[in-house]
C-alpha cells in the first residue's frame, strides 16, 4: 500500500499492523519487500549468532522498527535486524513501541529485487540519522559490507572476520553466517 498524502509519525505510528511491514519514507508508506527463502534463512542466522553475544550488552531486534530523522524529516525504517547497546537504551526499557534511539547497527539483507546501490544508500541515510555502523549483507554474493561514519564501507566474504567495533568479542565472519544459514558453497 503506497499512499500518496503525506503521513505524519505519529499517523504512521497509529496504523494497524499488517501482514507486510511498512516503512515511513519522507511523509509516504512504503511497504518493505516480501523475504524470499535466502533472506530468511540469512536473517535467521544472524539473529542466532547475535543474540547469545548481545546477553547483558542490549538488545537484538528482528524487524524492530526505528524512529528516526532523515534529511530533516521524520523517518521510520524497518531493518532486518538491529543491535541497540544498553548504553543508548536502557535493558529495563519496556515499551512496545518503535526503538526510541538510532541502533548501534541496523542490517539489511538484499532481497532479489532490491539493488546494492539502493541499499548503501539507505545505509548513509541510517548513518546519518546517528546509527554506529549499517551491514548491507548479500545472500547470493555471499558478501557482508559494512557502512560506518567517516570510513569507506568495507566488504567482507569468506572466512575474513567482520571488523565492527560495535560488536567486541564477537568472532563472525560472511562465511561463518551464509554456513549457518546453510548457503555455503
């Protein structure tokens, strides 16, 4: 459902939930794209990888969406997945609600009919609006980038550890996530 008369957050905010998730994109509903088998098992991965790590560190989202500004206007992506620290948000936050604060590191899986150039520029969007650190991972490359401010993004594949300071102590690698989703080979 694409609709055409600008939407304010909190409107956007109201709206039932459906079966599809929608993102607000400067005023406008935009439905995300429908997970395919790879982005599933993809998602799955990662989450289970992250999850026991971020135990006492913060919180792990599965499409938890986020609210926040981008070029100046309200802005309420859905990433995939998302880390947010219990630095920028307290373990005893208890709202069901969008996370209240930029994550410490959103991901987005390309789906088959999403670009690369469409997803890294959603990353800087992200970085601008104070995410740490944006992971665009491609399931049939089998490539993990990460976007961080004032870095050049960094493309990571095979068994080369992913690099991410917002993730200390955790060894993980594109190799290490595509065996896990059982996409290696």
């Amino acid at each position: 459902m694409v609709q055409s008369a600008q939407l304010t957050l909190k409107d956007f905010l109201a709206m039932p939930e459906g079966d599809v998730a929608h993102e607000l994109v400067d005023g406008r509903v935009i439905p995300k794209s429908a997970p395919k088998r790879f982005h599933s098992k993809t998602q799955k991965a990662i989450l289970r990888l992250l999850d026991d790590w971020a135990i006492d560190r913060g919180e792990v989202g599965l499409e938890w969406s986020t609210t926040l500004k981008r070029k100046g206007r309200d802005w309420c992506p859905v990433p995939d997945l998302l880390f947010v620290s219990s630095d920028r948000l307290p373990l005893s936050y208890a709202e069901d609600s969008p996370c209240p604060v930029p994550p410490n590191i959103a991901i987005e899986i390309i789906s088959p009919d999403q670009t690369f150039g469409a997803m890294a520029e959603k990353a800087f969007d992200y970085l601008m609006a104070g995410t740490l650190s944006v992971w665009i991972v491609d399931p049939r490359a089998k490539t993990v980038t990460v976007f961080q401010p004032n870095a050049v993004p960094i493309t990571y594949r095979g068994n080369t550890a992913i690099n991410d300071p917002q993730l200390p102590e955790l060894k993980i690698s594109a190799q290490v996530i595509f065996d896990r989703a059982g996409l290696a080979g």
